[in-house]
C-alpha cells in the first residue's frame, strides 16, 4: 500500500497539494441529532480517545460516512483512534507535552492508497477537550475531510468515560476573540501616558528656567 507525505514528496500528489492545511469555514453547521462518541479503551476499561463529530469526505464522493472504530488497529499506548467505513479508514493519531495535547497525523485510506496531513492540529490543554460546532476541513491530497459538531479529547481525563470541559474553536459563535475593545484600551492608555510624560517635562523646564534666572534661589518677596 503506498503512503504518501504530501509536505515532502510523493511524485504526481506534489501537484495535488494546495497551500492551505487546514481550511475552516465560518458558516456553522446544525445537525438533528448529535453524532455518537467513538471510544478508544485501554487495557484496564478506560478510555484514552474520545471522538464525536459529523465527517464528510469529498472523495470518491461527497458523502456523509458513519464510521465505527477499528478496536483492531486503535490504541491506547499509541494513542491512535482508527475509524472504517466500506473501503475507506481514517486515522487519528495524538501526541502530548507536561501541558497539552494535539492531533499530530491524520491519514486518509481509501482501497489501497493512502494519503497523510502531519501537521499539528486542535491543540487543548490536558484535561480539557477541543470543541467545533462549525465546518471545518482538513485537506488530505485532493480530499477534504469535512468534520462538523467535532468533539474530541485525548489522554487524561478528569471523569472517566466523559467529555472534560471544552475549549471552543473561534469560528464557532460566541467565541471569536474580539480585538476592538483591546486596541481602545491601548490606545487610550497610550494617550494617558504621553499626555503624563508631556506635563513632567513641562514642569521639568518651568523649574530649571525659573532656578536659573534667579541664580538658584527663588526670589523673596519685598
């Protein structure tokens, strides 16, 4: 089966990869019903993956795939979550620091060529998952895996079995950083700070005019 690394060779695919990793639309999606959490478990019952989202891929078709998890191929000591649908598996893989965690790989297989993006995606804080109602597409060679309602957290987990508390995407509303109000507040404390620097180097000259014209004294009056 051939793998191809699309960021660093791979022949006739170089010509397929587009210059954008990840594309994120800001349109937000809703669906009728939340899509199932997948699970990854170790070998003592607990899980190390927790997965919920919407996937669409636009090949060999743009369709809507309700995968199941490859308990085979998935792993806990690898921390690799593998979905299958039909003839085409998608695999998450994750890596981790002291602070956070990410998704490091995501491979894309459809019958006997596969396709990678090892870009670093999602990044949340251990014990926290990662959350994005909206669309968003990871690009795979000339597929994009569409993901919607995506729900995702690996490694630690504070309740075992369940979703930590989440950090939202930007896109998703109501949680784009709003810049506006930062730039007004600096603006206005830069305007404070000069109009403090311009009153002190005023009163600085006023002094040393005054202390030379009369030859360092004040004058007494008569």
């Amino acid at each position: 089966m051939p793998l191809i690394n699309l960021f660093t060779g791979g022949g006739r695919w170089q010509a397929w990869l587009v210059a954008a990793i990840l594309i994120a639309e800001t349109a937000s999606l809703t669906s009728s019903s939340l899509p199932p959490v997948l699970t990854v478990y170790d070998d003592y019952g607990k899980p190390c993956i927790l997965m919920a989202a919407t996937f669409q891929f636009s090949y060999p078709f743009n369709s809507t795939y309700s995968p199941r998890v490859n308990n085979a191929s998935s792993s806990c000591s690898e921390v690799v979550l593998d979905l299958a649908a039909n003839t085409t598996t998608i695999s998450f893989e994750f890596e981790a620091n002291i602070t956070s965690w990410w998704l490091s790989r995501t491979t894309f297989t459809h019958e006997d060529t596969s396709v990678f993006n090892d870009s670093r995606l999602f990044t949340s804080k251990l014990r926290q998952s990662y959350q994005c109602d909206s669309r968003q597409s990871i690009v795979l060679g000339t597929t994009f895996l569409t993901v919607t309602n995506w729900k995702v957290q690996a490694f630690n987990f504070s309740n075992q079995g369940s979703f930590d508390s989440s950090l939202h995407c930007n896109l998703d509303p109501g949680h784009t950083i709003n810049t506006v109000p930062i730039a007004v507040g600096a603006a206005l404390g830069g305007l404070v700070l000069v109009t403090l620097v311009a009153y002190l180097v005023g009163r600085f000259k006023r002094r040393s005019v005054l202390s030379v014209t009369s030859g360092g004294y004040e004058p007494i009056p008569s």
